[in-house]
C-alpha cells in the first residue's frame, strides 16, 4: 500500500506518505485529536432567538429541546449559500435553551455575523461572539466516546455521561475538571471549552487515549466520505441541492426562510444542473483543475486527497452530463479521472 502510494505522489516523500497512512489508520480505528478553535462562532440569546433564527435558516428550529441540533445553510433572497453552519440548542432556559450556539467555518463567519445584526431588529436576540472566547478540540474514530467520556458502554464507568447518539446532540461534561460542552458529530465527538482551558483538555484527551493527527488526515477522511466544505468545495455560487444538502440542511415542512422560493422549485420541479461527485483520479493533480468532458468544461478540483485506501481522490462540482461512471479530463497534462457518486466506496 505505501509503496503504491508513493509511486503516484510527485511531490510527497515517502516519510510524509507513511505519517498518513499511520494517522488514518488513527482516524478509522481509533481516535485521532484535531485542534479546530479557529472555526467561526457566536451565540444567540433571549426569547426570540429561535423565532428569529428560524425564518433566516434552512433547516427546522422550532421543535428543537435542549441537548439537540441541527445543520443549516443561510442563503441569499436567490437561494445561494452565504454559508452553512451547526446550530446547537444548549441548557434550558424557560420554554426552549438558554442559548443557540452557532458554529460554521471561519470564512462564512462575517458574512452570518452580518445576517444576524441586520435582521434581528424587532426580536428579543442577544448577538454573542465566541469565536476568540472558545476553544473547540475534535476527537475523530470509533473510540472518541471513550476518550470523550461520552458513552459508559457495558459495564462501563458510572461517572461518565452518555452523549445521544443523534448528530449534533450535546452535552455538558467535566473531563479532569475541566468543563466542556460534548457535541456529538458524524465521526466522532467535538468538545468545546473556554478558550484558557483548550490546551489542559487536549493534554487530558491525549493521555487518554487520543492520538494528535494532521489536518491533511482529517480532510483526507472528510472527502473519502464525501462531505463538502464551505468555501472549498462550496461557495456563494452554489444551491443546497447541487451540493447535496437537502436532506441533511433542509426542511421542505417548516415555514418561510430567506431563499426557500428557489430551493423549493429546484426541489419540486427542477433538475440543478450541477451535482457534487467524486473523481477518482489517474493521478495527483492540484486543486482548481480543469475537468472537460470532451471539450466541454464541465466543473473544475475542490478538494483533493490522497487516500491510504482509494489513491488520489477529489471532490467537485460537475455538470450533470459528466454523470457518475463516465471518465472527464483533467487538467492539462493528461490526466483522466472516473466520476462516481458519494461516498466513494474501496
């Protein structure tokens, strides 16, 4: 396998190849630890937060109970995403949580920042910056729940605290008496804590069990399992549907939201003419590369990977004639990539 993967990887020497395979053996078979505090967040307070929220996002707030979440997308009047983010209902405060907290990436924050001071006059909102005042640590694997102290399993401790299993639920927990909010999320277990006690909490996951990996590890992980990432992979130019989000950040139940008009008839009556997919590449190529199916641009790279599994590997936006199972080229140098549906699959 190591020696397959440096035969393909110009620029990689086979020490840096060999540090990927260990850390995604870590993120696939245990549990690997990422710092990520410098991802974008805020907090809304007060009565009308979920009210307000509610008509600015895609997805349902109004049915969430302290300890739940969910992910959204914020658009423009013409449905095109301005960013996405989590939205976690957190404590009990009178009939709904104490706060909202909203996390996304770094990129989209001004822009999230922007929409909530605009348009929370004549609500009961408190805007709260939290991007500088917490840390946020990222526990990736199968075992994040043991060193997160998340789940007792049998016959487990008796002072640990069971996280739902549900995407984005949370829970306050006290790890070597530091304090932190538990989140659950797709491959793991997000701790958030003050930002003066992030580097105590990552010494006490690392000796717990957690093992530091690469932010190249995690988003090799990240597009093997076909999520996008704003501002990569997705931009302002994009609609939910084409990136494939309806069915994690859209609800086709709830009320109006700024941009539904648009994600509604592209849901009901039309065909985007885009859609995220996977290439499997011939070779590495770099990210922004062309993709032509004959001489047709068809999309161009967003993320690219070099996979211990699948070999080199990408996302990107194509148009809807490069359908999964053809072949498009990319680039200028002979390279070839085969478009498959998301996840990829070994």
């Amino acid at each position: 396998m190591l020696e397959s993967m440096a035969a393909i990887g110009t620029d990689s020497t086979t020490a840096e190849l060999g540090a990927l395979v260990v850390e995604h053996r870590v993120l696939t078979e245990g549990c690997g630890l990422l710092d990520r505090s410098e991802r974008g967040k805020l907090a809304l307070s007060g009565s009308g937060a979920v009210e307000f929220l509610n008509g600015q996002v895609t997805n349902e707030l109004e049915d969430l109970s302290p300890g739940e979440g969910v992910y959204a997308a914020f658009l423009t009047h013409k449905g095109k995403m301005l960013g996405d983010l989590r939205i976690l209902a957190v404590g009990a405060g009178g009939d709904g949580p104490a706060e909202l907290l909203l996390d996304t990436e770094r990129v989209a924050l001004q822009a999230l920042f922007d929409m909530i001071r605009r348009f929370k006059i004549g609500f009961d909102v408190e805007l709260h910056k939290r991007t500088l005042e917490r840390g946020l640590i990222s526990l990736i694997g199968p075992a994040a729940d043991r060193v997160a102290g998340t789940d007792a399993g049998e016959g487990g401790a008796a002072d640990l605290t069971r996280l739902a299993p549900a995407e984005h639920a949370n829970a306050p927990v006290e790890l070597d008496g530091i304090g932190a909010l538990a989140i659950r999320t797709d491959v793991g277990v997000d701790l958030l804590c003050d930002a003066a006690d992030t580097d105590r909490l990552r010494d006490a996951l690392l000796a717990r069990g957690a093992q530091a990996v690469s932010e190249a590890a995690a988003e090799c992980l990240r597009v093997e399992r076909g999520r996008p990432r704003y501002g990569v992979d997705i931009d302002e130019t994009t609609i939910p549907q084409e990136a494939g989000l309806n069915d994690r950040a859209v609800s086709f139940t709830k009320g109006c939201y700024v941009g539904q008009e648009t994600v509604a008839r592209l849901h009901y009556r039309g065909k985007p003419n885009r859609h995220l997919r996977g290439l499997r590449l011939a070779a590495p190529v770099a990210g922004g590369a062309e993709l032509r199916l004959g001489k047709r641009t068809v999309g161009h790279v967003a993320s690219i990977a070099l996979s211990p599994a699948l070999g080199p590997i990408a996302l990107a936006l194509v148009r809807r004639e490069a359908a999964p199972g053809g072949t498009v080229d990319v680039g200028d140098r002979g390279v070839t990539a085969q478009v498959v549906e998301l996840p990829f699959r070994a």
